[in-house]
C-alpha cells in the first residue's frame, strides 16, 4: 500500500507538471459510496464479506417481526446492500475494502484537480482540448509557435452537440489540405466518441491521456518532411506538412480513419 500511494504522489507531479489529470477507472457507485456514505457496514477487517452464514444471519434478523427499530432495519439493509456491492466489485474481505477506500479518499476526493475517474469524448468537452497553432521552423532544429484561434475553422452547435467546419477555401486549407477531413473526423456530422478516442491515442499514445491536443500547421513542406502528417506522442501533438500539389477531394474521412487505426492498432489497448 505504502508503494502504490508512493508511486500515485509521483503520477500526481507528471500530471500537474504536464498540465493533464491521472485516469483512474472506479467505479461510479463506489465513489459515491465513500462520499455520500450511503452504506453502514461492519468495520471488521476480519471478516469475509462471502460468509455465507453472516450474510443469512443478517437476513434473518431483518426479517424478525419483533425487530421494530427503525433504525437498526435501516442499518441492516445498508449493509445487505454494501455486501452485495463490495462482492460484485470483487472484494472478499474488508480489509481489501478499507485499503482501497483508504486510497481513494487520499487522493481522489483531496487530489480532485488532478485525478479523473470518466473519460470523455463528447463535442463540447473535445473541442475544448484541440489547440491550433503555425509552426514555423528557424532551421533544422528550432522553430517557434503562432497560436491560430480554432473557432476560425470550427463553431460549436447551439446544442453543443456537433461542429460546423468554416473556412473551406481560405489560404491555410489550400496549404494544409489534410486540416479540414482531420476536423471533420474529431468533429464532423458523421464523427463519433470512438472517432474522439482513436484521435486521443493517436496523437498522445493511449487513449485515456486527458489533456491538450495540439494540431501544427508546419512550415515544412510534404517532400521536405517525407510524409503528409504526422504525430509526436511524447508532446501530444500533430504535425500537418505544407502539400499545394495534393488533390483535395481524394482525401476523406474514411482514408483518415483507416489510417489511424492501422497506425494505432486501435481496439488492442
């Protein structure tokens, strides 16, 4: 235990250094187990949550007639339905549970602003994380950023549910013919969460990384670069490479998806 709280400190400064949030998959009902403590149970580290012969005891006893406090019926369904809860999620003794609600209470609920339990990939929560900017190299090595506001391109729906994509024939597409079918991937009518969590893994390695994506529009040309795009996992962004020649219209969505998950091996996380 002692490890693994040491080691979650360690991931907590990578997160807050990198300006992202550790996901940890827990499950929802638990969470709301240890905040709002919907469940009284017995804090016997000793005793197996499976025993067969507790487990009656406490139906029978709730199911005493002469049993008329309230408060004591109460207790006793709470616990019932703890122990259900607590076997379902694969505890077999409380021990188990109280070092993981330990955890959980340590750095979940005091490290919130760092740690995240639900991956999301809707439009009005992805759009947020996509920053555009020009990458205009000096030489070889050095280069330098020009942040492009994104809602040049994009513009959430009313609704918050889809993204129109703007700005079809301006210099920039012409230049970066890939910019529009990428937009229309992560963004487009036909786009999905799973389309979200492809590009997510794409760009950044795994598709639970929670943090910025940022999109370059390089100075570097398709034949000087050897390659229309390309991503760089270790600072979450993709690189798009200057292509005039490129025909517009033979580059589609469905090119695009088919080569991200080729590239990704997505499905095999």
């Amino acid at each position: 235990m002692d490890t693994l709280i040491r080691e979650t400190e360690q991931l907590i400064l990578l997160a807050k250094a990198s300006e992202t949030k550790i996901f940890l998959k827990i499950d929802p009902i638990l969470l709301s187990l240890l905040k709002g403590n919907q469940f009284t149970y017995f804090n016997n580290n000793n005793q197996l949550l499976k025993n067969n012969t507790n487990n009656r005891n406490l139906i029978e006893t709730l199911k005493n007639e002469e049993l008329k406090n309230e408060e004591i019926i109460k207790t006793l369904k709470q616990e019932i339905r703890f122990r259900r809860f607590a076997i379902t999620c694969g505890f077999t003794n409380m021990e188990e549970f109280n070092k993981m609600a330990q955890f959980i209470r340590k750095f979940y609920y005091r490290r919130k602003s760092f740690i995240t339990c639900e991956l999301k990939f809707d439009v009005e929560t992805f759009v947020k994380r996509i920053k555009l900017f020009k990458k205009i190299y000096i030489n070889q090595v050095n280069y330098y950023l020009e942040p492009i506001p994104l809602e040049q391109y994009v513009r959430l729906s009313q609704n918050n549910e889809s993204i129109l994509i703007l700005n079809s024939s301006n210099d920039i597409i012409m230049n970066y013919p890939y910019l529009i079918p990428f937009l229309n991937f992560i963004f487009g009518p036909e786009s999905s969460d799973d389309d979200r969590k492809l590009f997510v893994k794409y760009i950044s390695g795994t598709s639970s990384y929670t943090g910025e994506l940022k999109i370059y529009l390089s100075s570097l040309t398709r034949v000087q670069a050897g390659r229309p795009f390309h991503p760089t996992t270790c600072e979450k962004y993709l690189e798009l490479f200057i292509d005039r020649d490129q025909n517009r219209h033979r580059i589609t969505v469905d090119a695009i998806k088919l080569q991200l998950n080729k590239d990704t091996g997505f499905g095999r996380e």
